[in-house]
C-alpha cells in the first residue's frame, strides 16, 4: 500500500515508506511521514492514489535506517501565524474570514455553506492572536466547525463539505467497539474524512496508519 502513497516536494515526487495521518474535526489535518529521501521545508503535496492533499512540510530530520521523517500540515503551515489586531463594521462573517485569512497568508475554500458566510456582523474586533485562533473565533459565532481541506483551504461549516465521491472503492469494515465510539477501516486511500456516516454515525475524527497496508481508525460519538 505504501507504494501507492507519494509525496512531491520542490518538484521531486517520492513514496511514502510509512505515516500517520490525523484529520479532526476541528483545525489543520497533520500526516507524519517517513521517505528515502529529505523533504525540503515548504509546499508539498501527498498522494494517495486517488487525489492530492495540499500541505507544508514544517520539519524534516534524519532518521535510522537512512531514512528521513516529516511533518506536514495542511495548508500553508501559517495557523499559528501571528495576526495584529483588526476591526470591522457593517460586514459578514465570510468578508471578515476572507480578509483574515488573506492576512495570515492562507486560502479560504470555495466550499463554505453560504449561510455561514452570510451570518451578518455589526461589529467585529480582531485580537492580537494566531490566525487559527481568530478562524475559531469566526466559526463559534456561526456555531460552525472549521478545518483544513484536502485542497489546502480553510472551511467553516457542519457535516462534509462535499458529497462522499460515488467512484471511491468503500473501506472494508474490520472492527468495531461503539462503547468508545471507534470503527476499524481497510480503505485504499485517505477517503474517510470527519462528516462522513458509517453505519448511520456521523464520522468525528479520522486516524490513518500507512504500512505496508492502510487502516483507519474513524472516531465516531459513543453508543
């Protein structure tokens, strides 16, 4: 499975000998991996045999073995950018996001419910804070969950941002234990994403191990 798995940086594309992926509900997904050779520190994007995840590598060492480890995150790696203060009158939500995010140097995502981006603002004050804290901030007057997409842009809604691809192979089920909310996948790419329903259960959380095969680990509410 590994070998389905690339990552392209500085123009160079390589696989991916083995990672772990984290996508939340909330906030920037995160992927650890490891390669033969050094990821240069910057735009990336990995691979998983059926789309591409934007991302920035923020670290990349040597390892044993004479290999490398990295993390990525994504988007533009800028969510614990630093932002000045701000303010804003007689505005919306989407306008204030779309400047903040512009601010701190990351893409807002065209996929935004449009009723969150309509929720009117009178006032609106930036604090001096993370651009991440300021994202938050937006999405708790829409009473939204915000993430990092696999396009890299920043999304403030509920649910899945897109319908569930008709053309992904469904994950092979493997294991369940509802008591902790916890549901075992074999799937062929990192196509299970928080706001997808398995078994009538919305999906929070989602934790993938690469090997020499792919499993997810989906985190839903417990029974």
């Amino acid at each position: 499975m590994s070998e389905a798995v690339t990552v392209t940086s500085a123009g160079q594309s390589q696989y991916v000998l083995s990672g772990t992926m984290s996508i939340p509900r909330i906030g920037a997904w995160v992927i650890d991996v490891t390669t033969r050779e050094q990821l240069a520190s910057g735009a990336v994007a990995i691979n998983d045999g059926e789309r591409d995840w934007q991302g920035f590598c923020t670290k990349s060492t040597g390892g044993v073995s004479a290999v490398f480890t990295a993390r990525i995150v994504g988007g533009s790696g800028n969510l614990t950018a630093e932002l000045g203060p701000a303010h804003w009158q007689s505005t919306t939500l989407g306008a204030v996001l779309a400047s903040t995010l512009t601010d701190g140097g990351e893409r807002l995502s065209g996929l935004i419910q449009p009723a969150v981006q309509a929720v009117p603002l009178p006032f609106w004050t930036r604090t001096t804070g993370t651009l991440g804290a300021a994202v938050a901030a937006l999405a708790g007057v829409a009473g939204s969950d915000w993430r990092v997409l696999q396009d890299g842009s920043v999304w403030l809604g509920t649910g899945r941002p897109t319908p569930a691809n008709p053309f992904d192979a469904e994950p092979l089920l493997i294991d369940t234990d509802l008591a902790v909310g916890l549901i075992v996948l074999s799937p062929e790419s990192f196509s299970t994403i928080p706001g997808d329903l398995i078994s009538g259960l919305e999906v929070q959380s989602v934790r993938y191990e690469l090997n020499s095969t792919l499993r997810a680990w989906a985190y839903v509410e417990p029974a």
